[in-house]
C-alpha cells in the first residue's frame, strides 16, 4: 500500500510539473490566462504556470507570409480580371492577437482579399498594369490601418498576377505592336531629319568652292570604281566644263 501511494504521488507530482513548466523559443510569446483573466504575454524562456490554473497560448512574432486567393475584380474601366497577391505580417503584440481578434491569421486574410477588390474596382486597366507599385502601397497602407487594433503589423502587399481575358489579350498585344510601330516611324523621321540638316550643311559648304564640287566629283567617281559593273552611267556636271568653254567662246584678243 505504501508503495502505491508512493507512485501515486509521484505521478502526480510529475502530472503537476509537466503542466507547470513551458518553454518558449526566441520568436514565441505566451500569453497567460488566469481563471480565464488576461495576465498579459511571457517569454521567451522558461515559464512556470499555475497547473489547472493558467492557461497558456503561444502566439509566434516571426513574419508571415500569406497568399491572398485569386479575386475577380471589375477595373474602373468595366474590364474584368483576376487577380492575386501576396502579404507580408507579423504579431508586434501578442495580447491584443489573441484577445481582440478571434484567429489574427483567417481575419487578416479575409481583410485582405476585400481590401484587394475595394481598391482595384477603383484604378484602370492600364494602371494596374503600369503603376503596380503605387497600387501595392495603397493596398499595405489600407490593410495595415485595418489589422493594427488586432496587433499586427502589415509591412509588405504585392499584386503578383493579373489573368486578363483572352480578347483583352489580343487587345492589348496589339496595342503594343502598334506602339512599337508608332516609336520605329518616329525614329526613322527623326534620322531623315537629321540626315537632311547634314546634307543641307554640306552643299552649303561645297557649293561655296567650285572646286569643291570637283574633288567630290572626282571622290564619288573612285568609290564607284571600286565596284565590279561592267557599265557604269554617272552624270557629269556641266560646272567641271565651265572653264573650257569660257575660253573658246571668248572673243578673239580678248584674253589678250
């Protein structure tokens, strides 16, 4: 009987312990509940309970990650898209996570997710496409604003895909096409200007100096050579005759 008893105490010995004792990881917090009355969060380290008294809830303060589910939204321009992102969290005070909320981590997605669509019903299709990153902050300040009474700090939201609709698609590839074709006739204008300015500056300096306009003459008639046609019609200019036919039609004894 002594024995018995002995083992019985024991066990309860060991039953009180193993109920007594918590030890919490750096990252963790336990928030303590006495007869049911907050009595705030402990840790990391050792805890010693009140065994059949405290009630302990282990909240982790690491960052979470959180992929917030395909939405469909209704742009302001009447396009229908869906899209998903991505939120970035964490606990800065475990009391409040666990009191003021009922599960912090299905209501901030929850928030999330009306959140994306309240904003995104706001902007065009072009600006989801274009100003992704002022977006992101609208969307982080918003959710943010929202889950602080709960204790959580939201630092990061990305919008990672837009599924557009197959006839939006085509639409806008063939806008990008047609811009790439706009930018391709602009440049082109831009080098024929610029070709032109260059051209018109020469002549104005070769036609100031006859002679001038003879060595180019003579210049386009040796790259000329350099190709292998067997007939080459190049026109002569009339000035390179000039001289000679000044002087043989001059009046005898005038050059005298």
């Amino acid at each position: 009987m002594a024995g018995a008893g002995l083992l019985t105490i024991i066990i309860i010995g060991l039953f009180i312990l193993a109920n007594a004792i918590r030890i919490l990881r750096e990252y963790e917090r336990g928030v303590v509940f006495r007869l049911g009355r907050l009595m705030g969060a402990r840790g990391p380290g050792l805890i010693l309970l009140i065994p059949l008294i405290d009630r302990i809830v282990r909240v982790s303060l690491r960052v979470v990650t959180m992929d917030v589910p395909a939405q469909d939204v209704i742009t302001r321009d009447n396009v229908s898209v869906k899209v998903n992102a991505v939120i970035y969290f964490r606990v800065m005070d475990a009391n409040k996570a666990i009191v003021a909320v009922e599960d912090y981590l299905y209501a901030t997605s929850m928030i999330s997710q009306t959140t994306l669509r309240s904003v995104l019903g706001q902007v065009e299709l072009d600006d989801l496409l274009t100003n992704r990153e002022k977006i992101n902050q609208q969307l982080q300040h918003i959710i943010d604003d929202q889950t602080e009474p709960w204790g959580i700090k939201v630092s990061v939201v990305e919008v990672k895909n837009e599924d557009l609709p197959e006839n939006m698609q085509r639409a806008i590839a063939r806008q990008a096409e047609a811009e790439r074709e706009r930018r391709a006739k602009v440049i082109h204008a831009e080098g024929e200007y610029q070709a032109s300015e260059k051209l018109a500056a020469a002549a104005g300096v070769i036609g100031k100096t006859p002679v001038g306009i003879q060595l180019r003459f003579l210049s386009t008639l040796a790259e000329v050579a350099t190709e292998k046609n067997s007939t080459i019609v190049f026109p002569v200019p009339i000035d390179l005759f000039a001289p000679f036919v000044e002087k043989f039609t001059k009046p005898k004894g005038e050059g005298k």
